[in-house]
C-alpha cells in the first residue's frame, strides 16, 4: 500500500501540495489532474523518490520496482527490442549472473540462476516486449533497428514500451498518449486495464481516464483529494460544487446553448441517425459536466472568415506518397463550409499524408486540384512547433503577423490562451510543449482560415484547453478536416467519419465504438495465418501426430520384447550363480566324504535342472533379441 501522511512538497520554494493524506491499494489505477503547474509530475517524483517532502511521511513497499517513462532518449546504437527489454533491470542482472556462472562451470549457481530466471518469467521476456511494441504500433522490422534511427515521437513510444514490459509493481504514467494514434490509444487502454501492477496515469483524454481508472486524485488549491470513479465522475461532482455559484451558473447556460445548437444542426443530417445517437448521448453527458468548466483560464473562438466560398477545396482522383512508396491513391473528395470530418484510420495508414496532401504540404501525385480563389488554410501539425522563434514571447510572434493592430487587443487576444502578464512577454524558448501547442493554435486561428486541417491539434494540451478547443471548433463556420486520438473531440466535433485504410480514404459507417471493433477485427486478422500458411501448419501437425502414433505402435511392440529380455538376464544371472556355487563343491576333494550318497545325488540332479534352465533360458534370450533387432528403432 501507499500511503501519504500530511505531506507537504514544493519545486523551487513554492509549496505544491500542502498537508495530504491519502492511502492507495495494490492493484488501484488511479488517474491524477489537476491544472498545469499544480504538482502532478512532481507528485510522480515524489513517489520515485526524486523529490523529498518537505515535511510528512511517504511510504510505499520497499520491495516494490517502481517504473516511469523517461522524457528523453539519448540516440542510442542499441535494437529497439533489445532497449525495451533492458528496462528489465532484474532480468538483464539475472542473464548477466547467468553468462558468468556458465563461464566458470559453477553448476550450483546455474540452477540457482535458471530457476530465478523462470520464476520472472525471463523466457517469456521478449515475447512480452514484442507484444508491447506490436501494440504501440512497431513492425518486426523495427525490433532490430537502432533506437538513434527512430524519431523524437517513436522513442517516446520505445519509452513507453520499455516501461509497461519490465513487470512493475507501481507504474507511473504521465501523458503516455501523447504521440500515440487512436489504434495505440485502443490497445493501451486494454493492456493498462488488464495490468495487475499499482498504476498512477496523468492524462488529458478524458475518455481514456474513464476507461482506465478507478480513482481521481485531483491536485487543487495546493490541496490534494482523492475520489472514486472515473474522470466524468470526478468532473460532475467538481461540477455541482462550482455549479452553486451564480457566475458559474451563467456560464455553463453560455456553454449549453452552444451545445444545443450542436444537437439541431446534428439531428437535422437523417442518413447520420447512428451517430447522431452515439454523439447525443455525450453532449448530454457534457451538459451535466460543462459548469466544470467556467474557472478555465482559456476562453477563444475562430474569427470569422473573410469569405466562405462553396466548394473550399475539390480534389478528384488523387494520390500521394513519397519518394519510395504511395501511400495514397484514388481520393475524392469536396470541402464545403460546415464540413466536419473525422479522419480514422491505422498507424501508417495516410491520415497524416492526406492532411498533407489537402494542405498543399506534398506535391499531389495525378488527378485534379481545384481550389476556391479565397481559400485560406488553417494548417496545424505537431512540426510546426519547431517553426516558433524560441528567442521571442508569444505577443512578439502574434505583432509580426499584425503590425499595426494595437498591443491591448492582441494582449486580451493572446490572453484568451492563458498567455497573461509576464507570460504574454516571456521568450517561449522554455515553455512546455503544451503551451507551444496553445501558441502555435493561437497563431493560426488568428489567420481566418476557412478550411481548418489538424493533426493531432490536442497533443500536450490539457482537459481545459481540450475543452476550450472543442466549443471553439463547434462554432466554427468553415470547412474542418482533422486527425485525433482524442475521442471526446471527435465525438463532439465530426459530423462525418472517413477511414483510411488500404490506400483509400472513404467514408465510415459507424460511431467510434465500431471503430473500435474493426481494429480489433483486424488484429484478429493479423494474428490468424494465411490459407497456405495454415494448410502447412496443419500438415506438419497430422505428420507429428503420426510419427507420434508409429512410435507409441513401434514402442507397444518392443516394449515387451525388453521387458522379457531383461527377465531372462536377471533369472540366467541367478541360475548361473547357483549352478556355480554347485560345481564348487563338486571340485572340492573332501566334498564327497561330507555328504552321503543322496544328498550328493540330489544336487547333481538340482544340477543338472540349472543347466538345462540356463540352455533354454540362453535360447529363448537369442530369440527374443533377434526379434528386437528386426523391428525398426525408435527415433
């Protein structure tokens, strides 16, 4: 058990979390929130024992190993297989014991080492890791590659991959999502759900909390609670208690109504009946929770568009790729204002080149490309984060962008982001990832797109600035294409689902819950061997069944064969013993003047019975080893 008594801990002299008392029991998966900056990480270095209460007590099992994902990989010569298993730190100690005992010939602790070695289940260990990294998205030929090989986003999978496989008993995550796909997203969540280690997730997807954690410990007013349930239970009650205030009353009616005006514009599409139902029911539940929401330092909207011409963007006929392979061929599609579309789709499967592709980022390979003469590009992609100047603040990068409109208005425009005070003048070369994203997001919906295409906008951002995101996408007037693992923001904000899959990008009929059964669906597929290879299979089996049957027939024949041979050898061995102990006395001279005439006549008569035993015993021995040897011998 873990247990915390009246802790209090702080970064740098600023007190986080003040006199918390909380007990967390083996096997709880607890997920923690709270604002940025409020103590989580620091609550996950406490644990792991790299951060010192500055008063209380923390206790939690000496014996338990303790796992977090690193923030940073160093690029390493080192196969990704062969990285992930040595966050094993016991299993890698055992083989090294292992190799050194063999080396010496030291028997007593080979078996030592072989039995520990079984007992954590090291023959496993790499089926286990290749499991992890199949399910994080790698192929069997990134096990052999070097980690250096792979990108920033891909080693932050290795990290991950590295911490779920080394058989922790306390498992610390912090945004493990993040850089992950909604496939990734799909298995994790199955795999942290089923684990039976003690776990403690950070994380700003709110469907993955509720799939994934029993308990809430929210971080707040440098106070620390702990609740039960999942994260939506957590905000309902948070919810009713802000809700008693008039101001937070009047704010969630604001957010309501854009809800309600969500749900007519959404049942007024008949064709979409199953969605509509699938995306109702969570508008209701976001009803109940929006009051959440109104201390939320993040208030913004998409400006309207200069011109919102019909069609935004046509494409007929289109493929993409890259130098070395298409990834995308045949795709049609119109862009219109209000189109919201969803993109879903495996790892490697083109969402991001088709986002591309729209935007213009990589050359369209055949077909037509019609643009509207006012089209303007909204463009939002992880990589744009390294286009931000690190040397100036974010109210700099929004002046450059417009000159000459007055300082106030783009401060109360930047502050809308939570980029207040200082924080608007501050060079953005030490912000987090998060509030890069804001910025950068900022930036661009400053611009008036028209057609907004996002890949993976929500990626560092927290539940506020989720949030904040996803009214300000409903209300947006354009055309909206998007990728995100985030399913609370694909559910609320996509009207159209299209899956891409198998170089096509075609429309998807179903809500995100059959999503979820056609990847399983096709890891099914996976798994299952292919006709042929199956036939093989099947045939190498019967062949081993029968070999195994001739076996078992040869041995039911020789079996008895060898079973009398070796009666025969121990009865001729007794035979002979006597018949010996007999014709010593008869060479003994005095033999026969101390034994009468009878007695010296029955044991030549016992005599001569061993020997005639000995002959037929000997003859049936031959017999029988004849026998033996023209039978076939057994392999």
């Amino acid at each position: 058990m873990i247990a915390l008594r009246q802790v209090t801990f702080a970064r740098a002299g600023r007190p986080l979390v003040i006199d918390a008392s909380v007990q967390l029991h083996p096997g709880w998966k607890v997920g923690v929130v709270g604002a940025n900056g409020c103590g989580k990480s620091s609550l996950f270095a406490l644990l792991a024992n790299e951060l010192h209460a500055e008063s209380g007590d923390v206790e939690i099992p000496a014996s338990w190993h303790i796992a977090r994902v690193t923030q940073e990989t160093p690029a390493l010569p080192d196969a990704a297989l062969e990285f992930v298993l040595d966050g094993d730190l016991e299993l890698r100690r055992v083989e090294r014991e292992l190799a050194a005992a063999e080396a010496r010939g030291d028997g007593e602790a080979i078996g030592h080492l072989h039995a520990r070695y079984g007992e954590i289940d090291g023959y496993s260990a790499k089926a286990r890791a290749a499991e992890v990294l199949h399910g994080l998205g790698f192929k069997d030929a990134d096990f052999t590659r070097p980690v250096a090989d792979f990108s920033g986003g891909w080693r932050v999978r290795l990290n991950l991959a590295r911490a779920l496989s080394c058989r922790a008993d306390l498992l610390l995550l912090d945004e493990p999502t993040n850089h992950l796909d909604l496939d990734a997203v799909f298995w994790l969540e199955s795999w942290l759900k089923n684990t039976p280690a003690t776990l403690l997730l950070i994380s700003h997807d709110r469907d993955f909390l509720d799939a994934v954690v029993g308990q809430i410990i929210s971080i707040d007013l440098q106070r620390l609670s702990l609740t039960s349930g999942g994260y939506s239970d957590y905000e309902r009650a948070r919810a009713a208690r802000l809700a008693n205030q008039q101001s937070a009353f009047e704010a969630q009616q604001r957010e309501i109504a854009h809800l309600n005006s969500f749900i007519e514009r959404f049942h007024a599409k008949a064709t979409k009946a199953r969605q509509a139902q699938s995306r109702i029911k969570t508008l209701e539940r976001m009803e109940m929770v929006a009051a959440a929401h109104v201390d939320s330092p993040f208030h913004f909207s998409f400006r309207q568009p200069n011109a919102l011409p019909d069609p935004l963007l046509t494409i007929e006929k289109a493929s993409a790729g890259y130098v070395d392979r298409r990834i995308l061929d045949n795709v049609s599609m119109v862009l219109r204002p209000g189109c919201r579309i969803g993109l879903l789709g495996r790892n490697g499967a083109g969402k991001s080149t088709l986002i591309k592709l729209l935007a213009g980022a990589i050359e369209q390979q055949g077909g037509e490309r019609k643009e509207a003469k006012a089209l303007n590009i909204g463009y939002f992609a992880q990589h744009q984060l390294e286009q931000l100047r690190p040397d100036e603040s974010p109210l700099q990068h929004l002046a450059r962008l417009e000159p000459t409109t007055p300082e106030q208005e783009l401060r109360d425009y930047i502050g809308g982001f939570d980029f207040r005070g200082d924080m608007a003048t501050r060079a953005i070369e030490p912000f987090s990832g998060g509030e890069k994203s804001r910025l950068a997001l900022a930036l661009l919906i400053r611009t008036k797109p028209n057609l907004l295409l996002l890949d993976e906008p929500t990626n560092h951002l927290d539940l506020e600035m989720r949030e904040a995101l996803t009214f300000a996408m409903q209300d947006y007037e354009g055309g909206m294409v998007f990728v995100s693992h985030d399913r609370h923001l694909l559910r609320t904000c996509a009207d159209e689902l299209l899956l891409v899959a198998d170089g096509k990008a075609e429309p998807f009929d179903g809500d995100l819950d059959d999503y979820a059964a056609w990847l399983a669906a096709q890891r099914t597929a996976e798994k299952a061997p292919e006709p042929e290879v199956a036939a093989e299979k099947s045939e190498r089996l019967q062949q081993r069944a029968d070999a195994k049957a001739n076996r078992q027939a040869l041995l039911a024949q020789r079996r008895p064969l060898v079973k009398e041979i070796e009666q025969l050898e121990r009865q001729l061995a007794k035979w002979n013993e006597a018949k010996a102990a007999l014709d010593a006395q008869f060479a003994d001279p005095d033999f026969y003047a101390a034994v009468d005439r009878v007695k010296s006549e029955e044991m030549h008569r016992q005599a001569g019975e061993l020997g005639e035993q000995i002959d037929a015993a000997e003859l049936r021995w031959l017999e029988v080893h004849e026998m033996l040897e023209s039978l076939p011998t057994v392999d």
